[in-house]
C-alpha cells in the first residue's frame, strides 16, 4: 500500500497550498479546467467507449449503464458546472459571526477548507470532474476511488484536469485518482485517516454501508434514493401524471428519480388508470397494493418494494386514506432523499413539508430537481441524508468547516 501512502502524502502537501490560493487564481484555474474538458471530449469519449463495451459485455443495468456513458452534451455539462462553480461566491475566509463578550474580545467564527477529502463512487464519470471543482474552489485537495467500471474515463478526466492544473503552476495532487480499484485497495484507502479527513460515499446502499462499517474517517452519508410522490386527494391529476411520469422516467438510474408512488384513495379509480397509460409508453412495471389494483391492472407488490430503490422501470404503488396517512409510510420506507406532493391544498401541503423527514420535500414538482447544479450550487460533491454537518445538495459551503479568531488587547484570565 505504499503508493496509497504517497497519494495520502501528497494531497495533504497540495492542501496546505490550496487552502492559500486567491479566489481569481482558483476561478482562473476552474475556467480553464472546463475549457480543457471541452477541448479533450473526443479523448475523454474513447476512455468512455471502453467502460461502456466493458459494461455491456458484464451484463450491467440499463439505468447503471445511463449513468455511465458521457456524450459530448455530458462533458459540456461538466464543463458548464465548474464554470458555474467558479461564479459562486468563495465560502473561505467568510466570516460567519462576530461578537465581542465580557472579556472584550473579539471572536470571530470564520470559514476554512475541510482539508483533504477522499470519494469512493461508482460508474458515474461526472462525479469526478464535480468533485474536483467543489473541492478545489473550497481549498481542499481530494482523493478519488472510483468504480472499476468507470476507470477509464475517470482516468482521462483527471489527466486533463491535471494537465490543466500544471499549466497554471498549481499543484497537480490537488486531485488524485486511485488506479487500484480491488477491495483491498478500497479498505486500505478507508483507514487512511492519517491524510483524509473527511470520506464521502456516492453509489447504491450497499457500497454506502460498506464504507460507514469499515471507514476509520469520518464518514458523510449520501444515501439511496427511495423517493415517493404523494397524489393528493386535492391534486390536479393532470400535473401530476406529468410529474410522476418525469420523476420515473426522465432518468430512471439516478438518486432522485421516483422509486414509490402512493395515491388518495379519492382519486384512484381517476388517476391510475391514466397514468398507467402514460407510463406504458416508457414500458413501467406497475406493483401495487390490494386497492391499486382493484384500479388498475397491475402486478402484486410485496413488503420488499415499499422500501426498494429500483433503477430501473418499475413503481411500486401504495393507497392511502389521509396525508396522514401517506407520511406515515413515506417515512417508515424512505430513505432521507426527496419526497414530494401534488395538491392544491394548501394545508395538506403544509403539513406534508412539516411532517415529512426528508433532506428534500417538494409541493407540485418532480423529485428530479434535488440536484446541485438545479439548486444553483454548480455541481454537488453528494446528496447527504444524514442530519450533520450537510444535508441535502452538498454545495460550496457543506465542503468547509470553520474556526475561530480571537482578537485581544492585552486580555489575561482571572
């Protein structure tokens, strides 16, 4: 494990000189990295084209295959998203608060990069170009352990972005990408908390809780997406087969796609069967309970799909008597990600956003929206579920920590 060793070494050497970059240099660099990305499409597709032939010939998902093929629009996409990055404001050396107690000092809480931040992730190449630009516009180095799947282009956008990194005399350690991808490698790059600080998983719930049991680092989850939409007894049935339909749909291999439907038993017999319509022509298996499918003809769902994050398409469909009711089982099945409503009743809506436990909860739009760059953050590093430090997109500000300066005029404790 030597050369995990000296991958640790050298982003911890790149992150002391990060952390005292200047805001223009780092938006200079982030422009420049995206122009580079654009440049080198054609390479960075022909790295892509190997992973995808490698995954097809393995028998991968057909929504695990979506998340792993870049098109020349995808690599544009990750271009604009570090360009974006580099509009936003830089979080670091913000002062968060002030005051001034008793003593007469002045305190102050300032933001300060996190450090070193290490991500294991699987097939999903953009995560590499993302994580590189949050994590460099908030003066943190990163390591990165992407899945075998992806290694290719993984490979190839870390050349560019460190081919781009050393024509602006900054140092190239700022990202790392580990080749190794065995087990082994991964949880010897677990325990490596002498250099990372802080480890983030990106992937499906199994490769999640392998890093929350084995990781030494502090761990920040971003968890599944078992998301529902609830169809309100007050919804405007048009808009919600719309909405439902785009949730489902749209990307069926992706966090935030819906995943669980759950449907007033007031507006059943009116809505499912058109909306079983609309959803046929993306070809959508139907699981419903004993009431759905005295509605619509749909196949039987059993306990383990309330609580399934599919990726692909299927939907399981629950019936309920109340919002109560539906929050009910949101919260008993969810997984913490996006849940929404279609209604337009106010007060239903109110207390579906108060009563639901999620890091994201909508009235009357898809669930497709939980997403840094739709949220005006530039791009994510994850979408936290979990209740600390982050939640949510995890943005600019959720990549840094603070600390505190203390200005004196010659104070001494009695």
């Amino acid at each position: 494990m030597e050369l995990l060793e000296q991958i640790g070494q050298g982003a911890k050497e790149a992150e002391s000189l990060l952390r005292i970059l200047s805001e223009e240099k780092k938006n200079m660099v982030l422009n420049r990295a995206a122009d580079a990305l654009v440049k080198h499409t054609d390479r960075i597709l022909a790295a892509n084209e190997k992973d995808m032939a490698r995954g097809k010939e393995k028998g991968m998902k057909a929504g695990l295959l979506d998340r792993l093929l870049l098109t020349p629009e995808r690599i544009e996409g990750m271009a604009e998203g570090l360009r974006q990055i580099a509009d936003l404001p830089d979080p670091i050396g913000q002062v968060i608060k002030e005051h001034t107690p008793p003593s007469g000092l002045l305190i102050r809480q300032v933001r300060v990069p996190l450090g070193v931040i290490g991500i294991i992730y699987e097939a999903r190449p953009n995560v590499t170009a993302d994580a590189f630009g949050l994590c460099f516009k908030t003066g943190n180095a990163v390591v990165l352990r992407g899945g075998s799947d992806a290694l290719y282009s993984n490979r190839a956008i870390v050349e560019v972005l460190r081919e781009t990194l050393a024509a602006c005399e900054c140092p190239v350690t700022a990202v790392s990408l580990l080749s190794d991808t065995s087990r082994e490698t991964a949880a010897a790059f677990m325990k490596l908390n002498r250099y990372i600080d802080v480890l983030i998983p990106r992937g499906s719930a199994g490769l999640i809780a392998t890093v929350v049991q084995n990781s030494t680092i502090p761990v920040i989850e971003t968890g599944s997406g078992n998301c529902h939409i609830y169809v309100d007894e007050a919804a405007d049935l048009n808009m919600a087969a719309e909405i439902v339909f785009n949730a489902k749909t749209q990307r069926i291999g992706v966090c935030n796609a819906c995943e669980s439907l759950v449907v007033h038993e007031k507006v059943k017999d009116a809505f499912l069967p058109v909306l079983a319509k609309r959803l046929s022509e993306k070809q959508v298996e139907l699981r419903g309970d004993e009431r759905a499918r005295a509605s619509c003809p749909m196949k039987e769902a059993c306990e383990a799909d309330w609580g399934t994050e599919y990726l692909g398409y299927i939907l399981s469909v629950k019936v309920v008597d109340s919002v109560s009711e539906a929050v009910s089982h949101i919260n008993r099945y969810n997984t913490g990600h996006s849940e929404a409503i279609i209604t337009e009743d106010k007060a239903h809506a109110e207390q579906f956003l108060r009563e639901v436990d999620a890091a994201a909860v909508y009235v009357n739009a898809s669930t497709r929206f939980t997403d840094g760059f739709e949220f005006g953050f530039g791009a994510e590093i994850g979408i936290s579920t979990q209740k600390l430090h982050a939640r949510g997109p995890m943005g600019l500000e959720a990549l840094t920590s603070y600390k505190y300066e203390i200005y004196g005029t010659g104070q001494v404790r009695g």
